[in-house]
C-alpha cells in the first residue's frame, strides 16, 4: 500500500513540475504589475489615511469636551470618562496616556492604560509653549525617530487666560498599520504616518526622500520607489500637515494560464496535491503515534491517581490543623483535624471566624508573597465550647486549579504558652528580686536626707528655716510614696491587659525605673521622633522588657558605660510601626550565641542568672504581634531593634 502511494506521489510531482512551467509562460507582464501594485498603494493610504484623519479628529473633539469644562472636578470626570471611552473603543496598542497639566505643565491628573508609560514632561520646544498659550491646538508625532505616538494637547483657557492643558498621548501605529485595525492588511504592506515637514526628520534620510518623493509627483497620488508602489495621503489638523504613507511589497510576479484558461483555476490543485498525500502519510504516521502516546498517557494517569491517593492520606492525616483558603479567608480544603475545630460560629466556612485576631490574619494575608513560607505568629482560636486555644500559625501562597490559595498550618502551642508564662513568672519573681535589692539602696538615701533634714530642723534658729526643713523633709516622703507605687505597678503579678498607650511615655517611664537599677557607673541616654505614636501592650510587660534590656546591656559594659534608647516611628509594606532601638558598648554577641539568645534558660553567665530575660523579652513582643531583631558582632557592642505595630 505504502509502495502504491510512493508512486503516485511521484507522478503527480511529474505533473507539478509541468504546471511550474505552463505558469511561468504564462506569468503577468511588468506594465500589469505596476498598475496593480499602484492601485493597491493609492487605496491603502486613502483608506488608513481618512481613517487616522477621522481618528484624530474625534480625539480632538473628546480632549475639547474636556479642556471646556466648567471647574476640574468635572474636568476630570470627563477625562475618566474620555479614557474609558478610548479603552472601549481603540486597541491601546504600545502606550495611552491622557491627562491634566497646570499652567507650569506640571502633570496633576494622568490615566495610562497602555502597555508602557509614555507620559512627557513639558513641552520644551519654544514655539509649542508659545502656540499653546495663545490658546492653539498643538498636534504632532512625539517621536521622530520611531513614528509609533501621537501627541495632542489642547490648551485650558479661563476668560482668555492660560490656565493649563488637557494632553493625550496614543500609539497610532504599528509596523502593520493602524494600531488595533488592518493588522495583516494586504500582507508585506507597510504605512506609516509621517509630518510633511523634511526639516523634522534630519536624521532619518528615508523619510526624506519619501517626502521629496511625494512632492514631485504631478498625476494621482502614487510613485515608484525601491522596486515598490508608495502611495500618499495627506490631510492638515490644526495647521500641522501629515501624510499617510503606504508602501506596498515588494513587486511579485502572478502565473496565469493565459492559453489553458481552464487550468488555471485548478493551479493549486495541481500544485498541493502531492503535498495533500505527503500530509495523508503524515497523519497515518501521527495516529501511530499517537497510540503509542495514549498507552503512555494511561500508564502514567493511573500512576499520578495512585500518588495523588497517598498525598490525600498523608494531607488528612498529618496531625496539624491544615486548611487551604482564598486570601479572602474563604475555606477551599480541610483536613479531618481541621475540621475537628469548632469555632463560636458554629462550622464557619471561612478561616477569620475562627481567630480572635481577625485584623491582624487579614494583613498577614494582604503580605503574603507567592513561594515565600512566612510565620504569621501566635493566635487565639475560640472553640464552640468556650475554650481558648494559642496556635501558631505558618502559611505559603501557592496556585491550585489555576487561581491562587493559600495553605496555612495551625499548630497548637497551647501547652508550650502555658509553659512560657512559668518562664515568665519565674523571671518576674527574679526581677522583683533584683528590684528589692534596689529599693533597699534608694530606701537608705532616703532615710539619710530624712535624718539630714531633721537635723537641720532642730538646730534652726527661728521658726520660719524650720518650717523649711519639715516641708523639705515632706516632699522627700511625697517622692517616697511615688517611688513605691511605680514599684509596686512594675512587680505585680496579676495579669495586667493591654492598653493603648504613648509609646514615648511607655519608654521613658521604663527608662526611668531602668536607671534605678542600674549601677551607678551606667547612664541612659533616651532620644523620641516618634511623633506620638501609640501601642497597646501592657504597661508591666513594657516596663519589664526595658529592665532586662538595659540590665543585659549594664552586664555587657561591665557595669560601666551608656546605653542609648532612641525611639521612632517605622514604615513598612503592611504597616506603621513604633521602632525601639537599645544600644550599649559592650562586648557584642557572637553568632552562635544570637541563634540561641532568646531560648529559655540559655544563658552566658554561667553561675549567674536564669537564662529568663531575653526569652521574657521576645515573648512579650510577640505577644504585641511585633518583630525584634539584634545587631551585634564580638567587641562591637549590641543593639536591639523592637518594632511594635501603631494602634489608634
């Protein structure tokens, strides 16, 4: 069969061979080819000219409609409205710009919707601005060079005065034809739309000579030019002449059977019909192929079921809370652990009615980037039963069936919170320690300048310098009771909620109650630019952060030294933050120590210490729902960066 159709093919490639002679003899004559190629050039560029003309006349009339408006704001609704307008109605094509300048051409309203940008800055050119604020109509190419975008600026009057400009700015063009129109007319045609100006395309000689070109011809609108017909139209907008020009291809000659007028309409017959059969062996070919593939296809479809089998067991039984939503919270797949958990709602369908903390899993989410894992931090998960459980929550943003999602992993750190809060209150229980041990010094001066008062007071000669003294000695007693109510707020241990507070009166309150505890070789220094910003934390959990921080500072500086605070607001992509910086001079903190400095009972003081503090402090900033970072490198000191998110 195969042999037959080998045969076959190599007689009708006989006859193929006589048909290219029988169409060679009878190709189309030189002076048939100039006439159709020039008709083709005449009515292309009448055609695409009158087009652009009618183009350019009614964006001129829109941006008039616009530039006649009464006040701005309807000046920019029309421009929104003229923009929506072109969006509908004209392919973009490479750029289109619209938009509002002042009486400076300072853009102060743009809408692009184009594949790029092409805004420009004032207009440079002397006779531009000048014909503009006469109140004319500027129009022309805004690039010489690739002859792609239209400019078209319509001046702002205002009883006779200046004010301003509506301008619109549009790919008219592309190597094709029209933007958006013609794509592919006559194939290997090429227009372009050209200034008939030759002053303007110094650099471009081509463009020259099609303009010298155009102005020698005397019949008809056509000329020769390269082994090509070009035809011409052209047209005048606002003073500024422009011409359509259309270049055919390059002349190619058409067989005809001009003795076998019959034959010739079954020319590509004739032609394709060995390639019709070669297409036949082709496809006979592809159908065994294809089988072949279809086997594959099934094998490897019944091994993808099988795997997809097995990651559907391991998804429902991983023993994590593993939920896939939209970024809008809603559920798209649970596992059976997931679905164990019944939130006050009852069975809710999307993933914020189950934490506490809706605001802030919502923003978490708006910054989520797509192959990036993020730690959304710890939330708290009210249960239909009224049981509050912490849950650590980690989240990737992938693509499922074709549209993005979200897999988020809840893990239950109910327990381990429990824990950290022992660790708490046993670094608290220490640090009240250490605060007694303060208050026993602080106590001791007071009660000297008591004495030292009192002293004074009886020895006074007359009434009046004792009556100094005893109010002396009451004021010393007034900042006694002070003392010992900061005191007292600092080292309670009740659970004190979180509040909206200052930042700055937060930081400098724990500054001051720092500087009572530290040596007396060690200063505080504290800077604010934080422009008031607020926080809600509680004030004991702010205060005891501070204390430990500049107590770990004091030991790294060997007692002796400055710890500088400086306070800030910091803006990042999802949000305003109140910035903390603790700096000292001390010793600095290797790496190793810094992957381990804010674990529980990891200390470096050996003998001294519980390892409690830096543990307390990243548990109450996380608490905050804020991040802390450290700088440090040995013999270069150690600063610490807190940032906690602003609230209202």
């Amino acid at each position: 069969m195969f042999r037959f159709f080998n045969r076959l093919i190599i007689l009708l490639f006989i006859v193929a061979i006589g048909s290219v002679v029988i169409l060679i003899s009878g190709r189309e004559s030189d002076e048939s080819l100039a006439d159709k190629y020039s008709a083709e050039a005449s009515n292309n560029a009448k055609l695409i000219g009158r087009f652009i003309e009618h183009i350019l006349h009614e964006r001129e009339d829109n941006l008039e409609d616009v530039a006649a408006s009464p006040d701005p704001h309807e000046m920019a609704d029309r421009l929104q409205k003229y923009s929506a307008f072109i969006d509908k109605h004209y392919s973009l094509g490479e750029c289109f710009s619209t938009g509002i300048t002042d009486s400076g051409f300072e853009i102060i309203k743009s809408i692009s919707l184009g594949a790029d940008d092409c805004s420009v800055p004032a207009p440079k050119n002397y006779e531009i601005v000048r014909k503009l604020k006469r109140g004319e109509v500027y129009i022309g190419l805004s690039n010489f060079e690739k002859n792609r975008n239209m400019i078209l600026i319509y001046p702002v009057m205002r009883d006779g005065v200046f004010s301003g400009s509506v301008y619109d700015i549009f790919t008219v063009m592309d190597e094709k034809g029209v933007k958006g129109y013609w794509n592919g007319l006559n194939s290997g045609g090429r227009s372009e739309l050209i200034i008939d100006d030759i002053k303007a395309y110094g650099d471009d000689p081509e463009t020259q000579e099609l303009i010298r070109l155009k102005s020698k011809i005397k019949h008809g609108n056509t000329a020769e030019y390269n082994n090509r017909q070009v035809g011409f139209y052209c047209f005048s907008v606002h003073g500024t002449k422009f011409c359509l020009v259309y270049t055919t291809e390059q002349y190619k000659r058409q067989f005809v059977f001009s003795f076998l007028p019959w034959a010739g309409d079954y020319a590509m017959v004739i032609v394709f019909v060995p390639l019709g059969l070669l297409i036949m062996l082709i496809i006979t070919e592809m159908f065994r192929v294809n089988k072949k593939l279809s086997d594959e296809i099934a094998d490897r479809t019944r091994h993808l079921n099988m795997l997809n089998k097995k990651n559907e067991s391991l998804f429902q039984t991983i023993p994590e809370y593993i939920v896939v939503h939209d970024k809008n919270g809603n559920i798209i797949e649970q596992n059976s652990k997931f679905r164990e958990l019944e939130c006050q709602d009852g069975n809710s369908q999307n993933i914020l009615d189950y934490v506490r903390e809706k605001d802030k899993f919502r923003t978490r989410l708006e910054a989520l980037h797509e192959g990036e894992v993020e730690n959304f931090g710890e939330f708290s998960i009210v249960k239909s039963s009224g049981e509050i459980m912490n849950v650590s929550v980690s989240a990737i943003l992938m693509e499922t069936d074709g549209t993005q999602a979200v897999l988020s992993v809840f893990t239950d750190i109910t327990d381990y919170k429990n824990i950290q809060n022992s660790f708490y209150l046993a670094q608290r229980r220490e640090a009240v320690g250490t605060l007694a041990s303060g208050m026993a010094h602080d106590f001791s001066n007071i009660l000297q300048n008591i004495s030292l008062q009192f002293g004074l007071a009886e020895r006074a000669d007359d009434a009046e310098k004792r009556e100094q003294h005893l109010e002396s000695i009451n004021g010393i007693v007034d900042g006694a009771r002070m003392y010992i109510q900061k005191v007292l707020q600092s080292a309670r241990d009740t659970e004190e909620k979180p509040e909206p507070r200052f930042g700055r009166e937060l930081t400098s309150m724990a500054v001051d109650m720092a500087s009572n505890l530290l040596p007396p070789d060690v200063s505080i220094l504290y800077s604010d630019t934080s422009e008031g910003m607020m926080i809600k934390i509680a004030e004991s959990r702010f205060i005891q952060m501070m204390v430990n921080l500049c107590q770990n500072a004091a030991e790294a500086m060997d007692k002796r030294g400055v710890i500088t605070v400086t306070t800030s607001k910091h803006e990042m992509y999802y949000g305003m933050f109140f910035e903390l910086r603790v700096k000292d001079t001390g010793r600095g903190i290797d790496k190793n120590d810094q992957k381990n400095m804010f674990k529980p009972f990891y200390t470096t003081k050996q003998r001294k210490g519980a390892g409690l503090g830096l543990a307390t402090v990243k548990q109450v900033v996380m608490d905050s729902g804020g991040f802390i970072e450290v700088h440090s490198a040995p013999g270069e000191g150690c600063e610490f960066i807190i940032l906690l998110p602003e609230t209202k």
